[in-house]
C-alpha cells in the first residue's frame, strides 16, 4: 500500500523561505512522477510543481523562478523548495504519486 507523508510546512512571513518534503513508502518512487499541489480556502486543488523519473519539472506560472522541486530517489522523497513566499502562497500542499494522495501540510504566508 502506498503511503505519501508530508511535512515541513507552517507560518512564515511573506518574503520568507520553507522546503515541504513528501516521503513515500510501499512503492519504489524512482520510477514515477510526482507532483505537489495546493488547495487555499474555497478555491480547488491546483497544480504546483511535477518532476518525472527523469527530473524534468514543470511549475505553475504562480510559482515559477521562485519554488524548485526536486527529488532524492534513495531517501524515495521529494521537495519543494519554496523562496520569495506570499500571501497568495498560503494553502494546503499535497503530494501526489500516481493516484494516491498525502495527508497534507499547511503552509501560511502572513505578517
């Protein structure tokens, strides 16, 4: 069984800096794709950042330049390096491999 746990978020002033982490267990994550969404407060889950078994990354115009994700195959996780946050940032993040979701961390960009 599939297993993704995230963590790494929480409260950070805009301008600030977090690195979420997804660590998958049950599967050998190196050969699949694997993305982080976000959903904010009566707004629908969207896309953020994906990384493929060849680390190509495709990012969200939102984000893009200032999150970077990544992935460490031994450690069978992946990251989301997130930079410059804003309010707008604030939201709920996931990760996804194939059809299963984690659990969630909240991350909130405030003064």
């Amino acid at each position: 069984q599939v297993q993704l746990v995230e963590s790494g978020g929480g409260l950070v002033q805009p301008g600030g800096s977090l690195r979420l982490s997804c660590r998958a267990s049950g599967v050998i994550m190196r050969f699949y794709a694997m993305g982080w969404y976000r959903q904010a407060p009566g707004k629908q889950r969207e896309l953020v950042a994906t990384i493929t078994a060849t680390t190509t990354t495709n990012y969200a115009d939102s984000v893009k330049g200032r999150f970077t994700i990544s992935r460490d195959n031994a450690k069978n996780t992946v990251y989301l390096q997130m930079n410059s946050l804003k309010p707008e940032d604030t939201a709920v993040y996931y990760c996804l491999l194939r059809n299963t979701w984690g659990q969630g961390t909240q991350v909130t960009v405030s003064s």
